[in-house]
C-alpha cells in the first residue's frame, strides 16, 4: 500500500490497533496493511518518537506519540523494538509497560518480552525451565573464557544484544593461543560479559517453531548458505519442514515459559536429540510466508482482534451490587 504509516481511518466499530515497528521495514509493514485491511485504522510508532510523561502517580501517566496520546488506543503490537538490541530497549520496554497498566493490550505484554531482549536472561530462563540447551559459558574472565573454549573445541561468542548473528565470533581451540587470548580479549572489550556457546555440529540446518497465542502455527528450516550460521544475514534460506513431534512438545515447552502472544523458538537438530538456541518476541514472519504460505501478519491481527474481545469488559446487570468499570473508566489507570 501507498498510504502513510499514521492514517487515522477508522471503521465506526473498528479497534483502533497500532504496530510498534521500524518505518519501512518489511514485517512492519505486513502489520500495518493486516491492521488496516481489518480495522481502517494504521498507526506506526518508532519507540525514539515517543515520550512518556509522568506525574504524580500512574494516573497522571501519559505516554505521546508525535502529539497522540497512546492511551486512546485498544491495542499495540510490538514487532520492532529497536533496529538494533540494545540495553536502551529494555527501557523502551517499561514505557509498554506504562502504556499496558493504562488499560492498553500490548501484544506480546511487556513482562513476557522483556527477558528475550537480553540473551543472558533468556537462556537463564531456559535452563531454570530444563530446557535442552547446548553448552554455555558466561564470563567476564579471559581465562574462562578460554578454558570454556578448549573445552568445547570451538566455541560462538554472541553479544547479549543482539539478532541474526550480528557481532558473532566462532572462536577455536586448535588456533595458537597467543591469537585466540587475543581474539578473546578484543570480543571481551565490546562484551564484557562474554557469552560463549559450543559450536554445534548441526545438519546445515536449523528449525523455527513458530506459536500464536502459546497454539503450534508451523514450522520453517533456516537452511546454511555455506557459513557456519544460518541466518539469512550471512546467505541462509527459508524451506518448509514437518516437524517432529518430539521437536515440536520440546519448543512448546519452551515457549510456555514466556507466555508471548507470537513467539519463534529456534531449535537445533544434534545427535543427542534436539536442543533450544533461544525463544524470539518478534522474528518469524518472512521464514513463515516464503516456506509455509502462511500470512503471519494477518494472523496475528485476527489473534490481536479476538482477544480484545475476549477481554473487554463486560457490563454487568443493574441489580448487581458492585459495577465493572467500563474500558474508559479504567483505560487511564
């Protein structure tokens, strides 16, 4: 579509359902055009052009959007939080979380995403969930660090912000070890919290289970374009996949210890059975549409849409002794 990201068209009975994203990016606008296709309305909020003022109390909270107060809206469905993770989108996370205790659904709620920003706190999660995992290390020592990798034989050094492999190191055992303290200690300057995770040896492949409102949707192969990742940052290509069962109880699992509304869990095919990378807030939309045919966008508007009937109040009769307070006498709250 050609129409602007901010139209304030709506339907009389449509919700009025903003998308949390980047102007131009590829899922944003699936979003938008889902949002608008279903509702008239379309509106897209970049977390740096918002402002949120606070008062005496969450009462006089009001969070702005280019002039619009946020708190007119029914819904917001965060697919974008930053262009880049950083420790600046957990704070972006606790205007959400302003925006949600003003009465407005968030789309995955706040609380959920918050610990799939940091990678740390995702994979503590996962492991205190008992959920297969491979081999990690987390550090602030070099020589741990390097201790971990002769253990591993080799090893991925990942930020704790970050997507799509970006700032990923393959760190080996085998290389001289003057190189590889010095290659640890130059990742250990940008990192200083070192996350180091054996580097597996994987069939050229790896799974994106995808669920929408915690219900299985499918599942897509990341298939390598020749680098040891499979992201399609570095080549990697989408293909359709039957999953097993056991893969797919295993992300279910997985992704239940997060409660997301649409969630992606990757997961890794080794010969002692399959294991989790990490559970995703905003991927999965592209590997959906180009090996599955499946419209994510559309989808989770129809989920967004059906829960926000679901969980609209509901008037109560008269002879009743107590009330319950209409959307708007609670959306400011």
């Amino acid at each position: 579509m050609n129409r602007q990201p901010n139209s304030p068209i709506r339907d009389s009975d449509g919700a009025r359902i903003a998308v949390v994203g980047i102007q131009g990016g590829w899922s944003t606008d699936q979003l938008l055009d889902a949002v608008e296709a279903r509702t008239g309305y379309r509106r897209l909020i970049e977390m740096q052009d918002v402002a949120l003022q606070l008062g005496d109390g969450a009462s006089t909270a009001r969070v702005d959007h280019h002039g619009f107060d946020l708190r007119e809206l029914d819904g917001v469905i965060v697919k974008k939080i930053a262009r880049q993770y950083s420790p600046d989108a957990l704070d972006r996370v606790e205007i959400l979380r302003v925006l949600e205790r003003a009465g407005v659904r968030v789309f995955s709620r706040p609380a959920a995403m918050r610990s799939l920003i940091d990678r740390l706190a995702c994979t503590v999660e996962l492991q205190l969930g008992q959920i297969p995992m491979p081999p990690t290390t987390i550090t602030e020592s070099v020589d741990e660090a390097i201790a971990a990798i002769t253990r591993y034989g080799a090893a991925v050094a990942k930020p704790l912000y970050t997507s799509k492999a970006r700032g990923m190191l393959v760190l080996r055992a085998e290389t001289d070890p003057a190189s590889l303290r010095a290659q640890v200690e130059s990742f250990s300057r940008d990192n200083p919290v070192m996350y180091l995770q054996q580097l597996i040896d994987m069939p050229g492949r790896d799974l994106g289970v995808v669920f929408l409102g915690g219900e299985y949707l499918a599942t897509y192969a990341r298939v390598s374009g020749g680098s040891w990742t499979t992201s399609t940052s570095k080549g990697g290509k989408y293909q359709p996949h039957q999953a097993s069962d056991e893969i797919i109880a295993l992300a279910h699992r997985a992704q239940a210890l997060f409660e997301l509304d649409f969630t992606c869990v990757d997961v890794v095919e080794t010969p002692a059975g399959p294991q989790v990378f990490e559970v995703s807030a905003f991927g999965g939309f592209r590997g959906l549409l180009e090996a599955c045919d499946i419209d994510a966008a559309g989808r989770y508007v129809d989920y967004a849409l059906s829960c926000l009937e679901r969980e609209r109040p509901k008037p109560t009769s008269t002879s009743s002794s107590t009330t319950t307070p209409t959307r708007s006498a609670v959306k400011h709250v």
